[in-house]
C-alpha cells in the first residue's frame, strides 16, 4: 500500500469504466484525485456516455476507502472547463503529479458514411482532448518542480486497425504520437510520458445496444438479441477470436494496475514507453 501515497492525480473520463477503477485504485495507493467527466450524450456520437449520478458513484467509492476527491463536470474539448475543475482540485490538494487521460468515444460508423463532423467529434475528443488535458495540468506540474507522470490511455486497436473504427483508431495512433513528443520535451522537468493499450475492456463502451448492433450485424445475421446476456456472450465469442490469449476481455482494474505502475515511482526511469495490456490482441 502507499505506492503513490501522497500524489494529486488528475483523471479525465473518471464517471466510470476505466477511468472510475484508476480513481479508486489510485486511491487506494495514497492519491488524492481529482476527477472530470462530461456526464453528458454527445452529438453524433451513438455510444451512452457517463451521467452525473455515474460521477457522484465514482465519488463515494473513493470515500468509501478513506481517498479524497475533488469530482467536477467537465467536457475536453473545452479548455476553460478542464481549467476550472483542475484549479477546484488544486485549491483542495495542491498541483498534479499524476495525470491520466481516460475520456474517449467510439461512433460505430463506417468510414463511407462517416460524416466529417462525426470524424472532428472524435478527434476532438480522443486525441485534441488529451492534448488539452496536459495543457491544462502542465503549468503547474513544471512549477511544482517535483516532476511526475502523465499516462495516456490509447488502444489495442492501433496495431492493427478495425471496421467501423476508423476515426477511434486514427486518434488513438495520434496519442502515440503525442506521448513520444511529449517524453522528450518534458524529460528535462523529470515528467514522464507513457501509453497503455488496451483490448476490449467490458465497460459501457463496449456493454451497450449500439456495439450490439455491430456484434449482431457480425454473428447474429443481424437478428436482436433477446437479452443483454445473450448480446454480452455472443460479443464474449466473437472477440476471444481476436486475442493471443483466448478472452473476449479484461477488466478496468486491469488496465488500473498497469495505471499504478506508470504512476509510481517504481517505473521512475520509464518514458515514451507502450505498455500493451491486450491479451495479444495487438500482435495476432
């Protein structure tokens, strides 16, 4: 216990899935959090996206194990928004040595329909959003002098691509990008700049109607599934085919461990590295 005892972590996405299960592993190691989340639908984007009552969940989970948090709505396409919260945070905890991009969407369009709006929408989040989630931390992480770690959250699906995902891997390859550029200009500051890559992870990106779409349309002649049981087995089958290591996912927590490392002092020496945590998934 205690492996970043002491930390602020500022943490995008947090209302749920990965990004709840980083609060309040980080938590328990000893960080304070500070937490943003949308909680709201997005235009153009099909997937249901986190609520208020997700977020104030994410709140009492950290609470529940002695963590503290400081939980404020916030869209990453607006600066001024991630700012605000960020300063709430600060003004609780003190600046960020940890921050962690877990906010993302996924449309399920295929790319000859795709409309360029669609295709800006996830930009915007995916990529431009972390982008603003580090300009909004960096200031004050470089005045604290104390270094610190920004992980990235990209996606399995870089190594290899994917139909109706042509927009989500696009921005996911960019954060690559991003991170590797980033390690190098903030290396002098002791700030370190890694990615982790998921495959599937069973959260509500994945465990909804509108990805059931897609896996009925894939195995089920395009037929409904009669129950979400049924849907979430039929999905289970249908991507355990894509990993090296024959399951159809992992958990958040999973993706959380690999979080903790990056954001402890165990991985001090660790920079602009790819940690794929994917069941093969990358490589088959």
């Amino acid at each position: 216990m205690g492996r970043v005892e002491g930390k602020v972590a500022f943490i995008t996405g947090a209302a749920r899935g990965q990004g709840r299960s980083h609060a309040v592993r980080l938590a328990e190691e000893g960080a304070s959090i500070i937490a943003v989340d949308i909680c709201h639908d997005v235009d153009l984007i099909a997937m249901p996206l986190a609520t208020r009552e997700d977020l104030e969940e994410t709140v009492r989970e950290v609470e529940a194990i002695g963590g503290r948090i400081v939980a404020r709505e916030a869209d990453v396409r607006d600066s001024a928004q991630l700012e605000a919260a960020l300063a709430d945070g600060i003004a609780a905890f003190g600046p960020p040595d940890i921050v962690v991009t877990s906010a993302g969407v996924v449309p399920f369009v295929p790319f000859p329909t795709m409309s360029e709006a669609t295709w800006r929408t996830t930009i915007d989040v995916n990529l431009t959003g972390v982008y603003r989630t580090v300009k909004a931390a960096l200031p004050s992480m470089v005045e604290a002098g104390k270094g610190g770690s920004i992980v990235f959250i990209s996606s399995g699906i870089v190594f290899r691509g994917g139909g109706l995902v042509v927009d989500y891997a696009s921005s996911k390859a960019g954060v690559v990008g991003l991170m590797r550029s980033l390690a190098l200009e903030l290396g002098p500051h002791g700030i370190r700049v890694n990615t982790i890559f998921p495959t599937n992870v069973l959260t509500k990106m994945l465990d909804n109607e509108v990805f059931g779409a897609v896996v009925s349309n894939a195995v089920n002649e395009g037929r409904p599934f009669e129950s979400r049981e049924q849907r979430v087995e039929a999905m289970r089958g249908m991507l355990a085919a894509r990993n090296m290591i024959p399951l159809g996912w992992i958990e958040p927590k999973d993706i959380s461990e690999g979080v903790l490392f990056l954001a402890s002092d165990e991985a001090r020496y660790i920079t602009s590295e790819s940690l794929r945590i994917d069941l093969g998934f990358g490589g088959k």
